[in-house]
C-alpha cells in the first residue's frame, strides 16, 4: 500500500503562503508534502535533478525555488551533503496520537544521515508532543492544532 499524505485546506488562504509564495514556490511546497519519497517525520533524501524530472520544472527553477523556501519562508531545511530535505512543521501539521504513528517517525528520525536535520526534526517532534499536551489540558480534542504551519 502506497503511502497518503494530506494536505490541509488552509494552505491555500494562509497568509504566509498566499501572500508571499509564488505559484512556483506553492507548486514545489506541495510536491515536497506529497512525493514518494517522503518519511513519516517530513525529511527525504532527493537531488534537485529528480525533483526535476518529477515535477517537470526546470532544474534551475527548482534550485531557485527550494532557495527561496529555505532562505525567505523558512519552510524547508536542507542538506547539500547528504541531499536530505526535511519540512519544517511537517511533524506538528500532521500530528498523530496513535503510538504506531509516534514510533515510526521516531525511527524515521533516527535514520536522517544529517545531523543538524535530525537534531531539527527531534525538536520539532518534541514541540509537537507538548503542544498536544497543551491542548488535552485546555479541554481540547487530542492531537488539535490551531492552524495549519507551513
């Protein structure tokens, strides 16, 4: 069974996306939430060519874009040496209380070569952890985040 990524609704209406992605930027950012090689914790390891190639974008737009969605948007981390790209707020946008789902993206984390990346995606796994404790305390539902993250 392939896996199935969701992409929140809010993305669209978000102002740090609509107002400042362009439809290049939007294009690739959904690509980068929805392609095969994708882990549960939000990090693959992909080059720029086969991003290319699967998109169809050209090499030095997708260079251009993945730049300015790590530089400017602060969405993307990535890893030149090992070719690792990891989604920042992935682990707190798709949060889930199922323990399964906790022990998989632990070991996904785990298996991050870079470790600046795998330091990042452990933090943002924490975050994610207390703001969902936060949440069951305040009477939310459990696993409730208050707004889609890019």
């Amino acid at each position: 069974m392939g896996k199935h990524f969701t992409i929140d609704a809010d993305f669209w209406t978000n102002a740090a996306v609509a107002d400042s992605f362009s439809a290049e930027e939007k294009f690739l950012y959904l690509f980068l939430c929805t392609n095969k090689h994708l882990s549960m914790c939000g990090c693959c390891e992909i080059s720029t060519r086969t991003i290319a190639i699967e998109t169809g974008l050209e090499g030095y737009m997708v260079e251009r874009a993945l730049s300015r969605l790590q530089k400017e948007h602060g969405v993307v981390c990535r890893d030149e040496e090992t070719r690792e790209l990891l989604l920042v707020n992935w682990i707190m946008n798709n949060w889930n209380r199922s323990p399964k789902w906790r022990k998989r993206v632990t070991s996904d984390i785990s298996e991050i070569k870079s470790q600046r990346l795998r330091r990042v995606a452990n933090a943002q796994l924490l975050k994610a952890q207390e703001e969902s404790e936060q949440a069951e305390r305040a009477g939310l539902r459990p696993g409730f985040r208050t707004n889609f993250r890019p």
